[in-house]
C-alpha cells in the first residue's frame, strides 16, 4: 500500500478503525497508508474511544500508541492553528472544533481530509478536499 503523505484523518475515522464497525475495515485501510493527523484528532479519539466504547486506559494507549505509529505526523495544536481556525469556522460556518482539524490539515499542506462528519466535496480555501471516504473509494 503507497503512503498518503496529502491525507489527513479526523478523529471519526480514527474511531471507526478501533471497533466492529462494519466502515472499520475502510478505517483502517487509511490508517496503513500513514495518514496525518493532530493532537486534537488523539484527544478526540481517547474521549470517544473511553466515554462510547467502554474502553479501559490500557486500551485506549495501545490504540493511541499504534495510531502515532501508523500517523507519524501529528500537528500539535498552537496559537496559529487557533487563529487560522477562527478565520475557517467564520468563513465557512463549522464549528470551531471541525475548523480546528481543518485549519490543521492545511497547516500540513494535506489535499484531501478523510472525515465523515463534514460536507463530503466541500474544497476549504481551494486547496484542501474533505472526503467521507465510506462514500468515496479510499
């Protein structure tokens, strides 16, 4: 499988890699590829992975541990990624955590987003796709 070094993953899709989820297979195919992702993506994922799928601290630091493996790239979150966020969540009406991970994937000069929680096609300052990728073929 060929690196993705332009793909950046939400935390939704780092979800779905770690369950029974029949989209887990899709999941997890973009997770081999070497993704990028951030450190709001990680944060995102222990809550989720602990609050709705039950699972124990050990748990969730083995799965954070393979995603930082499988994700070399992690963005920290810092005060320009704050700030280009603010500009993102006003232009184009997300909320400030989806800007967050927007205005991260750009930061990285990622051209696609794999996330399933945001406009499937909408392109984001002309430069950067976001993508349901258990709509589009990974």
């Amino acid at each position: 499988m060929s690196p993705m070094p332009g793909a950046f993953i939400d935390s939704n899709v780092l979800v779905y890699a770690f369950t029974a989820d029949p989209r887990a297979a899709t999941a997890q195919v973009l997770l081999k590829r070497g993704c990028v992702t951030s450190v709001q993506g990680l944060n995102e994922f222990a809550n989720v992975a602990r609050r709705k799928l039950g699972k124990t601290w050990r748990d969730v630091r083995e799965a954070l541990a393979a995603i930082r493996i499988l994700c070399p790239t992690i963005l920290p979150l810092d005060l320009g990624t704050h700030v280009d966020a603010v500009r993102i969540a006003e232009r184009y009406g997300y909320t400030i955590f989806d800007a967050l991970i927007v205005a991260s994937a750009l930061r990285s000069n990622c051209t696609t987003l794999w996330s399933e929680d945001m406009q499937d096609g909408a392109v984001i300052d002309g430069r950067l796709t976001i993508a349901n990728p258990f709509r589009t073929p990974v």
